[in-house]
C-alpha cells in the first residue's frame, strides 16, 4: 500500500514539474512589449538607478555636422547703416583682471559618471524611423551612410555607420535620412506631413536659427517630455541643460544630443609663434584648467605680439561676424532669457546692461587694438574685406569653425582652446552651439520606437564625438592630449541662446544677435547705447507676442 502512495506521489510531482516547465516556456516565448505594455516598473527603476548614478549636471554634447555654407553668412535682415545717435555715455570698464591664486579644481563640464549600459531595452519594432535634415547644416554621411561609400570617407563616416547599425539591430528599426532642401526650405515637406496627420517623418534635424520658431508656433513638434519613458536625459550623452534652456513654458521641443556632431567656434593658437611669449604668458592649457582663462587673459596674450611692416603678425585676428557673436554666451552672458516668473522672453542687454555692455567693449578692444586684423563679410562694415587665415602663419590667436578647421598639423603647429570666461568667478566654460537641433513631429504613432531610437543613436555616439575630435585635431588623440582634453571640454560646454534660436522672428530680435559684430566695426563704442535704444524695445515686443502665442 505505501508502495502504491508513494508512485502516485511521485507520478503526481513528474506532471507539476512537466506543467511548470511548460509554463515558463510559454512565458519566455511571449512578446515581451506585449506583456509590459501598461506596467513601467521595470524602467521607473532603470530611470531612479540612472539618476542616482549620474552627475547633477548633464554635460552638453556636440552638434550636428558641418554646413555646406556654414551660418556664418549674414543674417536674413542685416543692419545696413551704423547707427548715428550717439549714447550719453560709453562703458570703460573691462572685466576685472583673474586673481593671482587659480583655483585647484578642475573644470566642472567634465562628465564624471558616463552611462555604459543602454537605458531602453532591445525591442523588433519591424518599422522606419525617417529624419528630415536641412542640407545647408549637416554633412549626410556623419549621420545616413551609404553602405557602397564605406572605405571611401572618413573614420567619422565609418563610426556613423557602426552606430545606424547597432540602433538598427537593437531595436529592429530600418533608419532613413531624408534632404530637406536648403536653409530655406527643409521644413516644408515635414510641415506639411504633419498637418495632415501623417507618420511619413519622425524626426527633423535644424538650422541652428531658420524657420525653427514656425516649427514651434505651428505645432509641428512635439514636446520630448512625452518621450520620458524612452530619453534618459540624465545621461553624459544628452545635453539636458541647454535643452532646458531653450524650454517655453516648461515644454522641450528642441532637443541636443551626441547624435549631433559639434559645431561650435573654438580660439586657436600658434605654438610655434608662442613659444617665444610662453614664459610671460604661461601655459594656455593650465591656464584653461585653472579657470584662469578669462576675458582678461586672452587680450593679454594678444597683446604680447607687437609687430609692423607690410607682412607683420598679430596677436589676434577673425572675421567680424559669427565667431564675435560666440564672447557673449562664452563670458556667461545671454542675448535673450526667460523671466523666471512669467516665462516671458526679455533682452538681457536692457537689464544686465552694465556687464553685458563690458564684454561688448572688451569685443570692440580686442578687435580695434593696433596687433589685431579683423575682416568683414560685408563692404559696408567699415572694415577690410581681405581675409588673413590662421594658416598663413601670421597670427597668435583665431576663431575657427569646428565644422571648417581643416588644418593640416605638418603645416602648421597648432593648438586649440575655448572661449573665454568673463572673469575666474565664472564656473564653467560655455561653447555657442552654430549647429541645429533636434525635433519630433506632433503626429507620430509609435512614441516608445521614437524615443527608444533617439536614445540609442545619442548612446552609440561616443566613437563617432572621438573620431570627430580626431578630425579636428588632425592628429589621434593619444598624440595630442592638450588638445584632445580641450575638445572633449568644448563638447561638453555646448550651450544654445533664445536669442540666437528664435532670430529670425523679426529684423529688431536679429538685430540684437548680431550687435556684437555690427559694433566691432564701427567707429565709436557709442553707438553701443544707440544700438540697444533702437531695437530693445520692438525685439522685447516681438518676443512677448511669440511667447503668447505658443502658450495661448
């Protein structure tokens, strides 16, 4: 009888094994989208592990990809006529020199707790994801390769594809890219999708200024916000303080990301020409690490060149134009801001007039002082239109274009540093981002694929912002380490401005943007004053307007 019992039990235990074996199986087989489709659990607890693990600043990452004609030609409505009516008074003041004692910390831009492993699960979303870019700003094969041009192009080209690969087969999506057309019309055919409800297009890639304030008004994009389940903007890989920055009523409709290849203006110097002046001047890259690398300091450099005759060198030299443009946000200053309060728009020349106004003086002493050669795009600008390149030789320090420095290291030894700080209380170093945005069409389907692959193309960026700092550099990294340090700071300071972004709203907002260069080539610091009376208070009412329309 026990005999008996006992082979049932046992016979018994055989088929709740064999049931339970069949139960995990149909388990594991099932779709996991499917099954987790209300339950956010899992990734609530990816997001609170990734926050306590990530630093409280997100660091800020590069732009897109280098324009055919890069923003550096005037604006839409440039000032044609230097002002006249002359200011009561004229700021004569520079920033106040760097204190003897440089401070023992490091930079703060620095990621100190880089993301290694992918926040969003892998997933077979069996779909396109399709981005529409302006051809004016983006380089395609930094972003969409053609598998025929591999070998053809640069490491860049190659880490590009690498990463469309890797998105591809994690999230089993097929990604497209699509030419828009010009700076002048690469919306259009996205807008209109959008209109009409269509999911034709699910990303758009920026100008950094042109028909992006439509994009917002019309309700063509959608705010990331509602991509929070898929974007761990917390990661090194998004820029989520400029994102923020250029938030409208607390709503992200522009984003910044790795996927973006940088294009910002950097200061280059000649090595070669100053190592004559080194043990008076120090060195740069120490002086940036020590938070020493100020307004100040710079000019001071400049100044160590004194030269004459018919090919004589210079302590600086630029075009009057977009990289004077970049002092304002690199000294912390901003062109346009938020009220903290209302989350209106205001010019910050007509509140923080006195130390915007010193760093619009210092622009002017820079470029007017007897060692410096500045030249204009424009006839009309009161200055040469004779470009001296940094190549030549002839000159100490420069603004370059990340996108367009093309210099060959054998012909010319050089260095690159940022732009200034206004002074040492300053914290951190800010790089004006010339490249575009990113947005999202308001009328896509799928949001989890559309924040799942915007986040694993920022993710898988990190070889492409290395190599891009390999091209730039014209040399490996390992064989330029200053310089490779200062990149990666470069990177990692991007910021935007209102300003800048929202430019192109009317001739008074554009004016303000390019007030800098517009002053450095008249012929009185006055007309600084003269300059702001005369567009503050249209640019302001045109700014409010947009404001209420967005949050109407």
């Amino acid at each position: 009888m026990k005999s008996t019992i006992l082979k049932l039990l046992c016979l018994m235990l055989s088929v709740c094994i064999l049931l339970s074996a069949t139960s995990c199986d149909l388990i594991k087989g099932s779709d996991k989208r499917e099954e987790e489709s209300d339950d956010r659990e899992d990734r609530e607890e990816k997001k609170t592990k990734a926050e306590t693990e990530m630093p409280t600043e997100a660091p800020t990452e590069a732009p897109t990809e280098a324009p055919t004609e890069a923003p550096t030609e005037a604006p839409t409505e440039a000032p044609t006529e230097a002002p006249t009516e002359a200011p009561t008074e004229a700021p004569t003041e520079a920033p106040t020199e760097a204190p003897t004692e440089a401070p023992t910390e490091a930079p703060t831009e620095e990621p100190t707790n880089p993301v290694e492993t992918p926040y969003v699960d892998p997933a077979d979303y069996d779909d396109e994801f399709v981005v529409v870019y302006c051809g004016d700003t983006y380089k395609t094969n930094h972003y969409f390769v053609n598998p025929e041009n591999i070998g053809l192009g640069s490491v860049i080209d190659a880490a590009a594809y690498e990463r469309e690969i890797m998105v591809e087969e994690y999230l089993g999506v097929d990604i497209k890219g699509v030419n828009g057309g010009s700076l002048m019309n690469y919306t259009y055919g996205f807008k209109e999708n959008v209109m009409v409800g269509d999911d034709d297009f699910q990303m758009i890639m920026t100008h950094t200024y042109m028909d992006v304030p439509s994009l917002i008004s019309q309700n063509i994009l959608l705010d990331m916000n509602e991509l929070d389940n898929s974007l761990n903007l917390r990661g090194d890989y998004w820029n989520a303080q400029l994102m923020e920055d250029l938030s409208l009523d607390g709503k992200m409709y522009l984003g910044y990301s790795d996927f973006l290849v940088p294009q910002s203006y950097v200061v280059t110097f000649n090595k070669d020409m100053y190592a004559e002046y080194e043990a008076v001047g120090g060195n740069l890259y120490d002086a940036v690490r020590n938070r020493q690398w100020t307004l100040d300091k710079m000019a001071s450099i400049a100044s160590l060149v004194q030269s004459s005759g018919e090919n004589r060198d210079y302590g600086f030299a630029a075009q009057a134009w977009v990289p004077l443009v970049s002092f304002i946000p690199g000294a912390d200053q901003k062109i346009v801001d938020k009220n903290m309060e209302t989350g209106e728009f205001y010019v910050c020349a007509a509140v923080d007039s006195a130390k915007t106004k010193s760093v619009y003086q210092w622009v002017y002493d820079l470029c007017n002082a007897d060692n410096a050669y500045v030249w204009a795009p424009l006839e009309n600008m009161k200055k040469p239109t004779e470009e001296i390149p940094f190549s030549s030789g002839r000159v100490l320090l420069s603004l370059e274009d990340t996108q367009k420095l093309a210099l060959d290291r054998d012909e010319i030894n050089f260095g690159i540093l940022p732009y200034p700080l206004y002074d040492t209380n300053q914290t951190a170093y800010r790089s004006l981002n010339w490249g575009g945005l990113l947005g999202v069409s308001s009328s896509i389907r799928n949001r989890d694929m559309v924040g799942d692959v915007m986040e694993m193309l920022a993710f898988y960026s990190r070889d492409i912002q290395e190599a891009f700092c390999e091209e730039v550099l014209d040399a490996p990294v390992s064989e330029v380490p200053d310089d490779a340090d200062m990149m990666r700071l470069i990177q990692k300071s991007t910021v935007s401005d209102l300003g800048l972004v929202l430019s192109c709203l009317s001739y008074n907002v554009d004016a303000m943007v390019w007030m800098t260069p517009q002053l450095v080539t008249c012929e009185d610091t006055r007309e600084i004053d003269t300059h702001l009376r005369k567009n503050i208070k249209q640019a302001t009412g045109t700014l409010i307007k947009f404001h209420r329309e967005i949050c109407a």
